[in-house]
C-alpha cells in the first residue's frame, strides 16, 4: 500500500494549527518541535518560520520534510495531527541528518502512545 501526503491529510487552516499546538502534547529535538493530539485520521501541518530563513529555503525545508513523510509513512504512528514547526538549526543540513531527526521524533511519539495505554 502506498501513503503520501494527500490534501485531505494537510492541516492548512490557521484555527487548525492553533487548536493542535494549545493541546500542549509535542515533542522537541535540535531541528524540530512537533506538536500532536489523538485524531480519528493522520493530518500534517509542516511549519518553517520567517524567521529561519527566506522564502526559497522555508519552501526546500518544507519540501523535504513533506517528502521524508511521504516515504516513511508507515514508521508514522496512525491516528493523530501533526504540527511539524522546524527550528533554525536545520538550516544547513543534509536530506539525510533531517530524515534520521525527524523519524527519531516520530519514535519518541510512537513510544509515548504505548506508555499512555
């Protein structure tokens, strides 16, 4: 089965971002917060803030972690929204050390789903 990040599975509207990161259930590491609650689907939001960089490389950085999402679906834990907030310090790094970052995020949340049940 094939996963990818289809419009239904994007969060877009401002109201929806702030929703999910008042829950207040997130996870930091040195590239990335990202905020989560319990959902009925999977939903991204993927945010690169202004103050990061300029418009061209908030868009790379978006892309490549949209495309991260897409091959990795499946290490995803199910069933929540997703507020993915880069920080600065992703700025100059490779696909690669992006990739491991943030699938290492999305463990530590898989983890925290099982303690919780």
């Amino acid at each position: 089965m094939v996963f990818s990040i289809k419009k239904i599975n994007i969060v877009r509207k401002k109201q929806e971002f702030t929703y999910i990161i008042y829950q207040k259930q997130f996870i930091k590491n040195k590239y990335f917060t990202i905020f989560y609650q319990p959902s009925e689907q999977i939903h991204f939001g993927v945010s690169v803030p202004k103050k990061v960089t300029n418009a061209v490389n908030r868009n790379k950085i978006r892309r490549q972690i949209k495309d991260i999402i897409d091959k990795n679906m499946i290490l995803i834990p199910d069933k929540k929204d997703y507020i993915i907030i880069a920080r600065k310090e992703i700025l100059n790094k490779k696909y690669q050390e992006i990739k491991i970052e943030l699938l290492n995020a999305f463990k530590k949340i898989k983890g925290e789903c099982y303690e919780k049940k």
